[in-house]
C-alpha cells in the first residue's frame, strides 16, 4: 500500500520507502562486515519486524539464518516494569551464536531490554540490535543499538510493519497517523 492510497489517514511521510532501501544497503554491509567469517543469526521480533527482516536479509550479502521471536507485554501496569510474555519462542539454540537482534523500533526500550536480558541467559557468542527506527525522546531504558536506521520523534508512526490496531502494517513508507484517525 502506497502513502498516496491512504493520504487522508496520514499526516506526514517521515521516512520514505526509498530512505529506508537506501539506509537497509549501508547497515548490511557494515554488518557482513562485522560478522565476516562468524556464525550469524538474525532474530525478528513479530509482528512489527516483518517487514524490515525480509528486507534486510535480502540486503545482505552473507548467509544467515533467520529465526522469529512474537512476544507482548502482560498488560497496561506491567508494560512499564517492561515484563513480557513469550507468545513464540524461538526455535534455535543460541548456544555458540553471535545473534543480531532486528527491530522495527525501539521506543521506550522495554522489550529489547527484556529480550537482551533472556538471550543473554541462553548461551549467546554475541548480541547486537538492529533498529530501523529509534524514538530517542521517549526511551525509559538505555538500549545499546548498534545498527540504528532513523532516530525519529515521539510521534505516533505506522508503516513498513508498524500497525494502529492491525492497520498500516502494509504500509510502504513510515508515516505520522492523523489524530482523526485514533482520536
Ligand atoms: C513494538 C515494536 C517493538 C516494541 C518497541 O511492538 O515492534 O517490539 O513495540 O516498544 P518498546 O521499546 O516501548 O518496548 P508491539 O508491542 O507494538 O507489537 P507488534 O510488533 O506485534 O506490533
């Protein structure tokens, strides 16, 4: 779905399609660089990473495995103390692996900081982030992200895999929702 099919839902395109191919080739080739020679493992945290997976994978010019991790807070009070519940687990032993996390975006960091912890905990070589996205502002833990794509403001964004109840996730730009639309 393009920007212009659904520009009355849309306030501002913040980072086009084209933005985000570009920035997606410079990443994947400083991490095949990186990981030369190293036993990869990319780990996309659904829903929201689909999209950025599929295409950073395919940017990059090395093998590596790809795995998926769907998890979702408890509920609105424990959202802030950033406890999450695992809805899929992974399916690949972390043993000897040198994980690169990949996220749409990291906002006030709690999911990631969570993940990182578990990951840590099962044997992990090495773990980095991948973020295309990045809201500095509304961070309540430090995250440290090697791989940003855009550091973006604290607005309420959709597209390339972010969603407003299931909606925009098929969006190819990264947009500001109009308030009309969630308001
Ligand atoms: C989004 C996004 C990250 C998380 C970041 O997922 O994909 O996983 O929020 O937010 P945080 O930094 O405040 O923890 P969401 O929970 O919306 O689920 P979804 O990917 O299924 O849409």
């Amino acid at each position: 779905m393009r920007a212009a099919e659904i520009q009355d839902d849309l306030s501002e395109i913040l980072v086009t399609e084209e933005q985000i191919r570009e920035k997606l080739d410079e990443l994947a080739a400083r991490v095949a660089a990186d990981y030369a020679g190293k036993d990869l493992l990319l780990v996309g945290v659904l829903k929201g990473a689909f999209v950025v997976m599929a295409d950073f994978a395919r940017a990059l010019p090395m093998h590596a495995p790809i795995d998926f991790m769907a998890v979702s807070s408890y509920g609105a009070s424990t959202k802030s103390s950033g406890v999450v519940q695992i809805r899929k687990d992974l399916d690949t032993d972390l043993h000897g692996k040198h994980v690169l996390i990949v996220e749409d975006i990291i906002d006030s960091g709690l999911t990631l900081s969570w993940l990182l912890e578990n990951f840590e905990s099962r044997g992990a070589e090495s773990i980095e982030v991948l973020a295309l996205l990045r809201k500095p502002e509304a961070a309540k833990v430090h995250i440290d992200c090697k791989y940003v794509g855009f550091d973006i403001p604290t607005e309420f964004v959709v597209g390339y895999g972010l969603d407003y109840a299931e909606r925009y996730r098929n969006l190819r730009d990264v947009a500001v929702l109009a308030p009309h639309v969630y308001s």
